[in-house]
C-alpha cells in the first residue's frame, strides 16, 4: 500500500494531507490540483457498502443489543477513513469532472 502521488509533479502527499479532504488535493510542491479518478471513488465507496451489509446482518440475524451497530458504525468508519483510505486514493489532473 503506498500514498497517493501528484499527478504533476510525482511528489508523494503525506499521510495527513490525505485525511478528510479527499475530492480535491493540491500538491504542496507544485500547487497542482490533483482529483479523484473514478476508479479510486469506486474503491472508497466499496468499505462502505460492505459495512451497511454488516449492519443488516447484526440487526436482524444476531442477538446482539442494539448499540452494537452504532458502536460498529463509528468504530468502522475512523478506522476505514483514518487508517486505509489514504493509502486507496488515486489522482488524475484538475480536468476530469464527470462522475
Ligand atoms: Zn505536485
């Protein structure tokens, strides 16, 4: 798993610049607007759509109190945002809107 590069100037972007603010990215090195290609939007969608499938199971086939699914919920998403969505982002240069 590596970070995301800079489209322009093949620099890599930190960790930190890669929390939160994933749609739009500007290159610290050569103030290059990077964006999300599609294919990197597909991937970051995917954890959440796997993680409303777990929610379903543990509501309706487990015995498991109800919190527990808020506790999944939030424990899931600061992991998969803070942990391994940087690592899924990919970028292409400022002009690819369409999505
Ligand atoms: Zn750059």
């Amino acid at each position: 798993m590596t970070l995301p590069i800079c489209t322009y100037c093949q620099a890599s972007f930190t960790w930190k610049q890669c929390i939160g603010r994933v749609d739009r990215n500007q290159c610290t090195e050569c103030l290059g607007v990077n964006t999300l290609s599609k294919k990197s939007k597909m991937f970051i969608v995917l954890p959440y759509v796997v993680a409303f499938f777990i929610m379903i199971y543990i509501g309706f086939f487990t015995s498991l109190p109800g919190y527990f699914n808020g506790i999944f919920i939030v424990a899931f998403v600061f992991v998969n945002h803070v942990l391994f969505q940087p690592f899924l982002l990919h970028y292409t240069k400022e002009q690819d809107h369409s999505f």
